[in-house]
C-alpha cells in the first residue's frame, strides 16, 4: 500500500514536472495573442490613428488606447502613477500622415 | 514555419515576446522588419517602458549609424517568442540582441541577423496586404 502510494506521488510529480513548460507555453500563447490583437488593431486603424494622435506616442490595451501624449516620458510615468506599471502597455509612435520613417 | 507580420502605413512589424535576463527584460515588443539592418535592437521607449535606465548598462558596445544619426549600444543576450501561423510558440536564440539609445519615436529593429540565423525570408502578399516571416 504504501509502496502504491509512493508510486503515486511519483507519477504526480512527473505529471506537474511535465506541465509546467506547458503552463508556461499556455499563458505565453494567451499573452501573445492578446497581444496580437492590439498589434492588429493598431495596423487596421492606423489612418485614423494618426488623424486623432499624430506625433502622440500612444498607449495600447486590449484594443484601446489608454493614453496618449507627445511627450513618451510624461506617458510612461502616467501609466506608472495610474496602473502600477508601463510593462504591460504597448507603446508605440503614431506620425502624422507626412512622416517618413528613415532607419 | 510561418510567422504572421503586420504592417504600420507601409512598414511591416512583427510581434515578438522578449526576453533578456540582464537587464531584465520581458516584454511584447512589435520590431519593425529592417532588412537594411545588421543587428536586432531594442528601441528606448520599450526600455523606459521597462524602468531600464541607460546609466545602469555600463559602458556601451560602439554605437549603430542611421541614415540621420549615431545611436550608442549595448549588446545582451535574449530569446525572442512569437506564435506560428498554427498557433504553437516558437522560441529563437539565445541570440545577440542590442539595447539602442535612439530617438523616442525609433522603433525597435529586426535585422538580418535574426532572418539569417533562423533562416526566414520576408514574404509579402501584396494584393492580400499580409507579410509574414518563413523559413
């Protein structure tokens, strides 16, 4: 009985041992793909984007823009004042419709 | 394997997870693909959004010329994820990543490098407006 109840516990600690990658790919695939969506909505949106913010820096969340100012400093520490953190945020330039990117 | 870009106006974007241990790095970054460019780079804004402070990096790797300015760089090693066209995750690297000091509105690049090391070629579907990374 005991002996049973020894292999038990191994195979449990196998089971989680051999989820615990899988978690991680589980909440990386979520996080990637909420974050797809806001990419996504960033580029299907971008024309209008850049009528309402242009040279804003602006801040993406589930589809929305959270906050948006010209000035990147000022926004990064607005979403720490208000939300703890900027990590979770995309923050990305919106150029108005003359700008042309030169890297 | 496929990985399904994005395209900004006329620019196409890729989003990746990254991840660097030193700074501490994790963070969803969409890079802009610059087959122009030699090195993958993390642009400033994703670091002051990550609290990384240019003064806390040391001295910097040389620096990287655009066509209108200079950056200073600082090289790292991480590991960039995306998701398939499938919807599996793929990890690259550990791979040479650089931390850019360039101006705010500069987005961070995927260079050559990372299409040369992993293989993938830059496809673009014109009529359907999709690009997209394969290898």
């Amino acid at each position: 009985m005991f002996h049973a109840h020894e292999k038990d516990n191994k195979r449990n600690h196998l089971i989680e041992k051999a989820l615990i990658p899988m978690n991680k790919d589980t909440n990386l695939l979520k996080e990637l793909t909420a974050g797809t969506k806001d990419v996504e909505w960033i580029s299907k949106n971008y024309p209008a984007l850049q009528k309402k913010y242009p040279k804003h820096f602006i801040a993406v969340k589930d589809q929305q823009v959270i906050i948006a100012h010209k000035n990147l400093v000022i926004l990064i520490n607005t979403l720490k004042k208000k939300f703890g953190s900027a990590s979770e945020f995309l923050i990305d330039f919106v150029p108005d419709e003359n700008y042309t990117l030169v890297v | 394997m496929r990985l399904n870009g994005f395209f900004k106006g006329t620019a196409p974007y890729i989003l990746f997870s990254v991840r660097v241990e030193k700074p501490k790095i994790l963070r969803q970054i969409p890079f802009l693909i610059d087959t122009g460019s030699d090195i993958t780079g993390i642009a400033i804004k994703d670091c002051l959004a990550m609290g990384i402070s240019f003064h806390s990096l040391g001295r910097p790797m040389g620096s990287i010329s655009g066509i209108k300015d200079k950056a200073r760089r600082w090289e790292v090693k991480g590991e960039l994820r995306a998701i398939t066209q499938d919807t599996k995750v793929e990890r690259f690297g550990p791979m040479k990543l650089y931390i850019l000091e360039t101006s705010s509105d500069c987005p961070s690049l995927l260079g050559r490098d990372f299409l040369e090391q992993f293989g993938f070629r830059l496809l673009y579907n014109i009529q359907r407006k999709e690009v997209y990374l394969e290898n």
